[in-house]
C-alpha cells in the first residue's frame, strides 16, 4: 500500500476494522519491544497478513499444537517470552483466546 501510495494511487482501504485494529496492536507490540501471542491457526490467510506486521510473534490454536511453524524467525522463548502482548484474531472465539492468555 506504501509503494502504491507513494505513485498516488487513489486507494480504497476496505479491510475490516476488526481486522485493522488487530494489526494495529501488533504494530505497537513491535513498537513496545513486546512479542504478540496471536491465538489462530499459523496457515490462515488473516493470521499471515496479521503476522507481517508483527516483530517478534508466536501463533498458537490451542494449547496441543506444536509451533515450530509458528513462530518469526529467530523466535527465542527464553528471552523473547519475557515481554508479551495479546493479539486476538477473528478467527478465534474469545473463549479460546482466554485459554491461551
């Protein structure tokens, strides 16, 4: 959208608000130095575009699933677990974010 705009490109944002808050809580996550959970499925095309725009992040479905697709790259627990920001995607029910907070 950058580049499009930069060679003024008349562009009509028509993402979902719900969808465009959740990026912006993993912009100010990466902002903060904070790696963002983000409970959803990692193959999901809104769990991909909600991960460009995070740091350091982690995406996990439930409690059971691996996550050695998952992760950014260079993602280390150790260190970066110790500061951590939620990002609820709408592809999860709230219940199922709550159990993975």
């Amino acid at each position: 959208m950058l580049v499009l705009s930069d060679k003024n490109v008349q562009i009509d944002d028509t993402t979902c608000p719900w969808v465009s808050k959740v990026w912006d809580t993993v912009v100010k996550h990466k902002k903060g130095d904070y790696a963002s959970i983000i409970p959803s499925k990692y193959a999901h095309e809104e769990t991909v575009a909600t991960a460009s725009f995070a740091g350091k992040y982690v995406i996990v479905k439930n409690m059971t699933e691996k996550f050695i697709y998952a992760v950014s790259k260079g993602f280390d627990p150790d260190s970066d677990l110790v500061k951590v920001g939620m990002a609820n995607q709408t592809t999860m029910l709230k219940g199922e974010t709550e159990e993975i907070g």
